[in-house]
C-alpha cells in the first residue's frame, strides 16, 4: 500500500517534491497547503487527486497520513515541526528546521527523543558524486585526507528577491557546503576565519569564503556567493570541490547538467561524468519510504542535528565576517537592474515562482 503523504508549502521547492512524489509508486499525495491562493490553484491542476488547503490542520488531523514533507519558509517550520510530532507523523524537512539557532536546537531535541523517522533534505549527502568520491577517499587511494576546498558561486537569488526568513546566500545556501565539507571530514569544525563582501550596498555579505579546521586535524575552504555575472550577457556559474590527500586528489565539478568527477590515485585515475541530479529528492524520499516500510532509519537520512550544526555554522561564520573589514563595492542602482533581469527572466538560476508558473 502507498504511503500517504501531505505537502506544506507549494513553491519551488514543493513543486519538485511533488513531481519526485509523483514518480515514486511507494507514495500517494493525499494533501497539498500553501497559504497562497495562486500556488493552491496550481496544485490543483499539478495533483488533481490530492486535498488542496489553505490551513495545513487537516493533513495533521487525517489519521490516514504518515508523511509530511515541510517545504515552506523556515518562519513556520517550528510550528510544523511540533505539530507533526504531536500527531505522530514521519518528518521530512526541507532545511534550515527553524528560523533561529535556538528554535533548531529545540528541534534537534524534538527529534531525538521522537519514535517516528524525521530526516533534512542536506541534498548534497545523497548525490552521487560525493558518495562516489567519498568511496574513493574510504578506499585509500588519496592517501590520508588533508584539505577539502568548496566552492559554489552563481548569478542566483538576488538580496531583496524573497527568502529573508533563510538568511543571507551563507546561511541560506551556504549551510550545504558548510555541511558536506564536515560530512567529508567526519570530524567536528574547531575553527573558522571568514572574509565576506557587502556587493550592491546591501546590507549583507552576498559573497563569503571562510577557512579553517576541523578537530581532526584537516583543513578546509568555502566559498560561497550569489554574486557571479548577475548582468552578464551569457551567464555562468562555477561549482566544485576538490579534495587532496596525502598521495592523491579527488574533485568533482558541474553544469547543473552534468557532474564530472575525477580522481587520482595512486593506482587509479578515473573519469566519471553522470546527470547532474539535482536536488535528489528522487534518493531522499525513497530512503525514507524504505526506512518507513522497514521499520528501520535507514543511515542515509540525514539528522535535525546535522542541519543544526551547519547552519549554525553559518551563521557564526556570517557574524565573524561583519568583524573582518566587511568592504562594501557596488550600489544599489546595479542591484535593482538585478532584479529586474531576474524578474523578467523565464530561465535563470535559482529563480523563485512567480506563484502561478511552474519554475524549474
Ligand atoms: N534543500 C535544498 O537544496 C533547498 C533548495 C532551495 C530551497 N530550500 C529550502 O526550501 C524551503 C522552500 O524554498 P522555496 O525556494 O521553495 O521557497 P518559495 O518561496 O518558492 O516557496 C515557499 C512556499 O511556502 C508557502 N508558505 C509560506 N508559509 C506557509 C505556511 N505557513 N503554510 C503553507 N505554505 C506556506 C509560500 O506561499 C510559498 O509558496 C526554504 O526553507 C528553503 O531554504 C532548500
């Protein structure tokens, strides 16, 4: 029998849970909620099968639903949270799980004295090419891990465009970098120095590049902006990691397409390019039908614990900019041609729906 599953928050985040739901035969969407009428409308014709409301209660309510998938604002998530709890439902959660660092930890604790399996979308954990290459690192060929360097920069979402309640692009974004370098280095971070830029006059850092180390001993960077050509004619973006051992490398890089990873060892060099994957909803509600219909967590769903840590990471890391200088280059007036491109554009990067189209 179908899991039944109920979907709070039908942007674009929503949208794409609904589509993997909908592919995936071990899930039925009994309910979608957005508070907006247009995005209700929307799911309407997306899930004509599904309950579409306006007040998420009756998802909690209906005995019948075991799944809830939180993909509003992290302003609501807390309340989501509990209330899922008190009902009893399985959790999936898109990240960050609440909007301060306190409320995140309250719900860390939520979560770890809860009988029912609640996982995080940290999406770059389920990807192919970090499992691939952290195979790699398992098998010895890269020597012991020393340095992990992180890079992801693109024209995306521009400051002001929406989003306010996930922080600036560090935290927002930046906490899936923050996450994935620690989930390499399978230690704890112990210190941190981080240079940010205030582009555009805003008031924060849009661009932010940290360094520092982990308890055990390795090293790493992370950059992190949405600062990348947002005016340029033809736009681009440059994504990777590289990862260097003690004898060897591994790296991986993307066109958001494709995924290209490459690794040299001491006996081995390889080659691999695959679909890209993005955001592998696909691999995360999958394992946590299976987890559901096992009765067992399956150690591939990432923990409440896991986004706690990145995202206060992040936050620390934005606050210890503000004390390093934190230049300020460029005005408003480029910012506002910025989102004027964006606003008009049909196929950008990270473009938020404008509530009634459907936007990849
Ligand atoms: N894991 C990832 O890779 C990833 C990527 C992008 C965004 N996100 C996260 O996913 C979440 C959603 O992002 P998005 O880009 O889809 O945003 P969005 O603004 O496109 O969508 C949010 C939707 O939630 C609705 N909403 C707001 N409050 C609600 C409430 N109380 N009840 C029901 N609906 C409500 C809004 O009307 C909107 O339709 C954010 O928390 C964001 O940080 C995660």
């Amino acid at each position: 029998m179908s899991i039944k599953v109920g979907l709070i928050g039908f942007g674009r985040m929503g949208r794409f849970y609904l589509d993997e739901f909908k592919r995936n035969s071990k899930y039925e969407v009994a309910y979608i909620s957005d508070v907006s009428e247009e995005c209700r409308m929307l799911a309407a014709q997306e899930a004509p099968g599904a309950t579409i409301v306006e007040d998420y209660m009756p998802i909690f309510e209906d005995p019948t639903v075991e799944v809830v998938a939180l993909c509003a604002l992290a302003d609501s998530r807390k309340e989501q949270i509990e209330t899922a709890v008190k009902y009893g439902k399985h959790i999936i959660s898109e990240k960050p799980i609440a909007d301060t660092i306190e409320n995140e930890w309250s719900m860390v604790k939520a979560e770890e004295s809860y009988s029912q399996f609640a996982t995080v979308n940290l999406y770059l954990r389920n990807s192919w090419y970090h499992r691939y290459i952290k195979d790699f690192i398992k098998s010895g060929e890269i020597g012991e891990l020393a340095i992990i360097r992180v890079c992801h920069m693109t024209p995306g979402l521009a400051p002001g465009e929406g989003h306010e309640a996930e922080g600036p692009v560090f935290h927002d974004c930046g906490m899936h970098y923050v996450d994935i370098a620690r989930w390499y280095a399978k230690s704890e971070y112990a210190t941190c120095h981080a240079q940010g830029i205030r582009m555009w006059d805003w008031k924060d850092p849009w661009w932010l590049q940290c360094h520092g180390t982990f308890e055990n001993g390795i090293v790493y960077d992370i950059t992190q902006g949405f600062v990348y050509g947002q005016l340029s004619k033809d736009q681009t973006h440059n994504s990777y990691i590289d990862i260097i051992g003690t004898k060897g490398i591994a790296r991986m890089t993307h066109d958001f397409k494709m995924a290209r990873v490459e690794l040299r060892g001491v006996n081995t060099t390889e080659i691999v390019e695959r679909p890209y994957g993005g955001k592998n909803i696909d691999k995360l509600i999958d394992v946590m039908a299976d987890s559901i219909n096992s009765g067992r967590r399956s150690g591939r769903l990432p923990k409440f614990r896991d986004s706690a840590i990145a995202s206060e990471f992040a936050w620390n890391a934005l606050e210890n900019a503000r004390q390093n200088a934190l230049p300020s280059i460029g005005n408003n007036r480029t910012l506002e041609e910025i989102r004027y491109r964006r606003a008009h554009m049909t196929n950008g990067y990270g473009l938020l729906p404008r509530n009634h189209q459907k936007n990849q």
